[in-house]
C-alpha cells in the first residue's frame, strides 16, 4: 500500500449524493481526490472525471491526510473505520455526517485515540449547493487544523468554524435541522388543508412566503433573552384560541390534524401551568420539562 500524499489532496469516503457531490467539488478544484465507497460503482463517474478509486478503506484513509467522511451518522463511521485504525494516525478526518452533539463528542474522542483529529462539519447546503456560493457550513473542533486546511473546506462551502468543541457544529446543525423539519411540515399541513379547499402550492406561495416569521424573531429573541414572558403583545390564552380554530378547520375540510393538534395540547399544557395571561413564549418553559408518560 503506497503511502505518498500529495498535499493538497482529499479523500472522500461516502459517494451518495452528498458524497459524489463534495468528490466532483474538489476535482473541479483541481485537486487530487481520492474516493471510496463500499458499493464501488458509485465511484464511476468521479473515476473517469480523475478521482483515484481506492482498493479499500485503508488505502483511502492512506492516500491523503484529509478525509472527508459522507456517511449516515458517526455509527458508521465507527463501523467503517474500526478495521482499518491502523491508518488513522496523522489523518483529519471531516466527519460530515449527521449525528447528536454528543456522539460528535465520542466519536472525536475515538479517533484521537487512534492519533487522528476529527473535525466535525454541519453542512447548511443540499448536493445541489456544493461548490457554489451561497451554501455554509458550520465545523468545530481544533481551530488550528480547521484553519490549516480552511482553503480546501471552502471548495465545498464556506465555513465557520464555531470553537474547540465538536460537538458544537453538531449542535448548530441539529438546531437548524429542528427548525427546518417543524417549519416544512407546518408548511405541508396548511397546503393540505388549501388543497382540499382547491387551493394550490403556487397559489398560496405570496401568502406563505414572507418575513412575518423574521420580524417575529426579531422582536421576541432579546425579551426571551432577559426572561420576559410578559403577555403585553399578545397571551396564550388567545394563542389557543386561534390554534383551536385552526384544528377545526382541518376537521372540516377533512385533512389530518395530527400536527395542529400537537401544537394545541402543548399550548394547552402552558395553560394548566398558570401561562393563560403570559406570553406564547412561556411555551419554552413547558418545553424544557417535557412532560412524562
């Protein structure tokens, strides 16, 4: 197994979309790029673009000192990795992977004691947005290799490296993935409800696709802040009012109200709390005692 790197080259392990999509960033580059996947012909089009197609893990994780790791979570990285620790030492591993703040943690403590440094990566960008301007991404772990090899992250995307801590991109990632999933499938439960009433995707788009929600933020961010939940603006108790309404009108038109009626029970939660005249925001003290059962 031949152990020459050329320094400016990358190893992607993981060729799904996102994968395939980071390797072909990097060739575009100019780069010497180095893949594997464990179903190889994933790797054809990368291979006849220039990729180099390793052998196997080892020889992937030989080839360059920066490897870009595309797998499901930090289990399969695990899995992936184990027979093969023996070319750890030396390596950087960019585990773009998705997982919890604290298994980033683990598996940043697992390489380290096989020699190598982990970089965890939040990527803020579908595969259509590699390489492009626009797309982000969040990383942590140690700052001085993040910034060593800044230059070859942001052929990906550009990046923000958020501290020490690995688990912290993870964190970052995991927040915007919450916000993400609550708000689209909001999103799909109002255009059923549209729909059954006639109403299509495109024409409630100028209805849906404004910056209520920002200004929103912007005003109850630094009251949440400084722990005020007063209901001088509005309270929960017309909060659930109005969700109310909006799970009879699923009702009516006959659509699922699984959703609204999760949104209604929480809220009504707030209200058995003593929340009735304070703000919706006191929901975040709800949230964070989760209730049991």
């Amino acid at each position: 197994m031949g152990t020459q790197q050329d320094p400016a080259g990358v190893t992607v392990i993981g060729l799904g979309p996102m994968g395939r999509a980071m390797a072909g960033a990097f060739l575009d580059s100019g780069r010497p790029v180095t893949v594997w996947n464990r179903t190889a012909a994933r790797a054809d089009g990368l291979v006849a673009r220039g990729a180099t197609r390793a052998a196997g893990v080892e020889e992937a994780l030989a080839a360059n000192e920066v490897v870009v790791l595309s797998l499901t979570d930090h289990a399969a990285m695990r899995a992936l990795l184990a027979p093969a620790t023996a070319a750890l030492p030396g390596r950087i591993l960019v585990n773009l992977g998705s997982d919890t703040p604290e298994r980033a943690r683990e598996a940043a403590r697992w390489l380290s004691g096989h020699g190598a440094h982990h970089l965890t990566g939040g990527v803020r960008s579908d595969p259509s947005g590699i390489g492009s301007p626009g797309s982000s991404t969040f990383y942590s772990g140690p700052g001085e290799v993040f910034h060593r090899h800044r230059e070859t992250l942001e052929v990906l995307t550009a990046a923000t490296h958020l501290g020490e801590d690995p688990g912290l991109a993870a964190l970052y990632y995991q927040l915007g993935m919450t916000f993400f999933w609550t708000s689209v499938l909001g999103w799909l439960q109002t255009l059923a409800v549209a729909r059954a009433h006639g109403i299509g995707a495109e024409d409630l788009l100028p209805h849906t696709e404004t910056d209520s929600l920002a200004a929103v933020f912007r005003f109850y961010a630094p009251r949440i802040d400084a722990g005020d939940h007063s209901g001088d603006a509005e309270r929960l108790s017309m909060e659930v009012a109005s969700v109310e309404h909006v799970v009879a009108t699923a009702e009516e038109a006959g659509v699922d109200t699984v959703l609204p009626s999760a949104v209604l029970a929480l809220s009504r939660r707030g209200m058995a709390a003593g929340h009735a005249e304070a703000s919706f925001t006191s929901l975040l003290r709800v949230l964070a005692a989760p209730a049991s059962g």
